[in-house]
C-alpha cells in the first residue's frame, strides 16, 4: 500500500450539499479519503442520500466508510427521516436507563437503513458548576457515574443495531469555559479531578465495547505541559494514556477539523497533519475546502527521515473494521 492510501484512509471529509459533482468525486479520489461525514446540508430525502452516496461510491470504485452526528436534540443531520429523540440531559434527568438503551438501539436501525456505518455519540462530557457553553443539555448532566451508565446503556443499544458508536469528546470537556469550535479553551484540571469526574464514563464506554472515541480540541496544561498543544494533538494523552494506560484498541478520530481553531502556530492542514503524526489519528474531520492541501501536509508528516511511513498499516487496520 502506497503512503497516500495510508494517509487517505485517515481522512473523512464534509461534502458541501445533496447531490453529487464531478469536484466530489476528483476530492476522494485525489486524497484517496476512506470516509464521509453527512450534515444536514448534505440531506433533503432518503432517496437523495442514497443517490449521492451511491454515486461517489460507484465512481471511485471502492466502499466509503459514512458517518454522522446524531446526539439527540438539537444536534440532528438527518432529522427528516428519523426519530427524534430529547436531549441527553432531559434523558439523565428522566432517569430512566431503559429509555436511553432503546433510544440507541431506535437510532442504530434508523441510521443504518439510511446508509450510516458510525454515529458520533453519545457526549459523554459531565457537567460540573462551571459555565458549559457548548455541552450544556447535551450531557447526561453532573453525576460521573450516571452519564457512565446512560453511556454504556446507549452504546450498547446503538451497535446492537450494527452501527458504531463513538464516545465523546476524550479526556472530557464539560467545563470548558469556550467552544472549542470558536476558540481555543484552556481547562486546567489535574489529572486527579479528571480521573473522579471526566474519565469514568470513557472509562464504562470502552468496557461496554465503543468502537471509537473523540477526543477535544481544548488546551489541558497540567495534563500535558507541552506548549499549546490541544489533546487531539496531545502525544501523553492519546497515545501514551488511551492507547498505553487504558489500553483502547478502538478507533480514534479527531472532533471536526473545519470548524475548530487551530492551534497559533499551526495553519489548518499543518494542524491536521500534526494531529495524524503526533496521536495516529484513524479520521479527522474536515470540509472539502481543504481536503487536498491536508493530504500532502499529512503525507509529509507521516513521512520519518528514510522516507518512509511508521506505525501506519495496524492503525489503518481499525478503521477497516468499522466498515
């Protein structure tokens, strides 16, 4: 497999609406990306969404790995043709686990029927006392482990259905004082009040099975002390703690890429370069406007010294499995 295919199957890219262009098709095949991420500007009707996927499908020749954010509430792509469920902290306060396991196992048969192989949920974020501009009602709420249990209950259902489920946003953002897709949010927990309150429902998602987790775009400086390094970027905690401490053998794919500010001294696909190179991230997420301009960023990064790539084939392998 050739350096590009490696990086490619680490790209999942946004289409900018319902039908399909010959600058689509020229998108994945240049860059070779291994997946889709639908918005709601991708979705009018069930018959659309398959003309389009089908389509770029047919015209590359290969199988795409789709998906999607489906949380509940507010944060619905494909409200036209599915259930639309409350959010999660109407769910966490109804306090009915039953609910919230059928609830995953309704939204796995209905994204599946529509052609969507992972679903970007459940937020697994706990709430604290501190102001949440971007989590709020989409967290189960402030009691660590009642968003475990309602986590583990919807993963379960939700892939009993054939669809993955995706925990997020790792190591945990539910105080963080910006939107991380705005800004760039400096959370100054330390480790032990990460491990008491944030990590638990990661920690009960991986035991239930998740097939992937998301991690955050916030700063975490007593977490990891390297300079403005945000921990999607973060070596010490994606590949030493979630892949080496806590042993997740899943895949990781970044939050989206499009949207979220990078880091000062990094220009969009430099930053999604560092991200595949720094944490060997499987997906991150991005808009087509970019899409060629971060393969080649990425492709250099992946190259070490001999020119030559590391570490890629086992990780690309997980992506595979998604699909």
């Amino acid at each position: 497999m050739t350096l590009e295919a490696l990086v490619g199957r680490r790209l999942m890219f946004g289409l900018p609406g319902p039908d399909l262009s010959d600058a689509d098709v020229e998108l994945f095949r240049e860059t070779q990306a291994a997946g889709v991420m639908l918005y709601r500007r991708n979705f009018e009707t069930p018959e659309r969404l398959a003309r389009l996927l089908t389509g770029l499908e047919d015209a590359l020749g290969r199988r795409l790995l789709i998906a999607t954010d489906h949380e509940g509430g507010r944060i619905i792509m494909l409200g036209r043709s599915v259930t639309i469920f409350p959010d999660n902290l109407a769910a966490g306060t109804a306090g009915e686990i039953n609910f919230v396991h059928r609830q995953g196992l309704f939204e796995g048969r209905e994204l599946r029927r529509l052609g969507v192989d992972v679903n970007f949920s459940p937020v697994l974020d706990v709430l604290t006392e501190r102001y949440s501009p971007n989590i709020g009602i989409r967290s189960y709420g402030k009691d660590p482990p009642l968003v475990a249990r309602y986590g583990a209950a919807r993963i379960r259902g939700m892939q009993s259905a054939g669809v993955s489920a995706c925990a997020k946003h790792f190591p945990g953002k539910g105080h963080a004082p910006l939107d991380a897709h705005l800004a760039l949010p400096m959370i100054g927990s330390e480790w032990s009040e990460m491990h008491a309150t944030h990590l638990p429902p990661f920690l009960a998602a991986i035991e239930a099975g998740v097939d992937c987790i998301m991690t955050s775009h916030p700063l975490y400086p007593r977490l990891d002390p390297a300079p403005r390094t945000p921990a999607t970027f973060s070596r010490l905690i994606v590949e030493e703690f979630l892949r080496g401490e806590i042993g997740f053998r899943g895949a990781i794919v970044s939050d989206d890429r499009a949207s979220a500010r990078p880091t000062p001294r990094s220009s969009r696909p430099t930053a999604r370069a560092r991200c595949l190179y720094e944490s060997s991230r499987r997906a991150p997420r991005a808009s087509t406007r970019s899409g060629p301009g971060a393969r080649r960023a990425s492709t250099e990064a992946l190259r070490d010294p001999k020119g030559t790539v590391s570490r890629s084939p086992r990780r690309s392998r997980r992506g595979a499995r998604l699909r």
